[in-house]
C-alpha cells in the first residue's frame, strides 16, 4: 500500500472514531443529565475524577485506546479547531440574539414607544416570551460549546495517560 494510501486509511480510521465518540458527547444528553450526582458535583475542585468514572468518559476511552498516539493527537488537534469553530458560532448567536434585539428593543422604546402598541407588541409577557426563546437558543449553544470543549479534555487526558504509561514503562 502507497503511503498516501495508509494515510487515507489511518483518517478513515480516526474519524471513525471520532463520530463515535462525538455521538457519545451529545449535547442533548446533558439535558438529560440534569439530577445525576455527577451534575450535582460540579462545584467539586476535581472534575476529572468525576468524568472518567461516566459512562461516556470510559466507553470513549476505550475507542481511543485503539488508536495510536499520533492518530489521538490528530483527533485532539481537530477537537481544538472544531471547539473554537463551534466557539466563534455561540459568541456570534449569542450577539446576535440577545445583544441586537434587546438593543433594538431599547432604542425603539426611546426613540418611538407608540411604535410598539402599532406592531401589536403591549403585554410585556410577548416581549419576555420573545427573550426566554433567544434565551433557550444561546444557553443551548452554550452546551454546544462546553460538549465541544469536553472533546479536547478527553482527548489531552488519554494523550497525558498515554506519557504517563509510557514514563512508567522506561523506569526501571
């Protein structure tokens, strides 16, 4: 096999994992995760001890340990850029959902407030209702971001187990 053939298969096999794990790291499932103890320690000052014992945690694990280091570096790697991707898309929709409207809202008022009885706008309750839905939307991009930040923990955790093993082989 030529080397650009191990190459596309190596990818083949990493991103493999890669959806496999991210399936695992769902973000509708913290959702679901909201009276487990493991959500209840959050104010614990060690989390990792917390998160390896999850279900999630141990089952990714084990995919990763079929991969080799650099196959988990590239996947720590790609973890980081798609963080700070999914990172720069919450700061953007939390920008535009809750900064431009509430700010619109704020300058119409000053600047017409008849404005809003003539576009049927009079209970407050439409206008907080109008904010808890924007809100909904940024909070769960908010849990977008986290779970796509726990991808690059997971992966600098089995790297620094990895040197550790390692350290622990080369001692006499």
């Amino acid at each position: 096999m030529s080397e650009h053939g191990r190459y596309v298969e190596t990818d083949k096999v990493a991103m493999g994992v890669w959806v496999r794990i991210v399936k695992l790291f769902a973000t509708w499932k913290m959702l679901l995760a909201g009276s487990t103890r493991r959500s209840l320690m959050q104010f614990h000052n060690d989390q990792l001890s917390i998160l390896t014992r999850s279900k999630h945690w141990k089952t990714s694990l084990g995919l990763l340990g079929g991969l080799s280091d650099a196959q988990v570096a590239f996947l720590r790697d790609y973890a980081r850029l798609n963080s700070e991707r999914v990172e720069r898309i919450f700061r953007m929709t939390a920008l535009l959902f809750i900064t431009v409207p509430v700010g619109a809202a704020v300058a119409l008022n000053e600047i017409a407030p008849e404005l809003w009885e003539a576009l049927g706008v009079t209970e407050t309750s439409t206008l907080l209702i109008l904010i808890l839905a924007y809100g909904v939307i940024v909070g769960y991009m908010m849990m977008v971001a986290w779970r796509s930040r726990d991808l690059i923990d997971l992966m600098e955790f089995e790297l620094a187990r990895r040197r550790l093993v390692d350290a622990r082989t080369m001692d006499p």
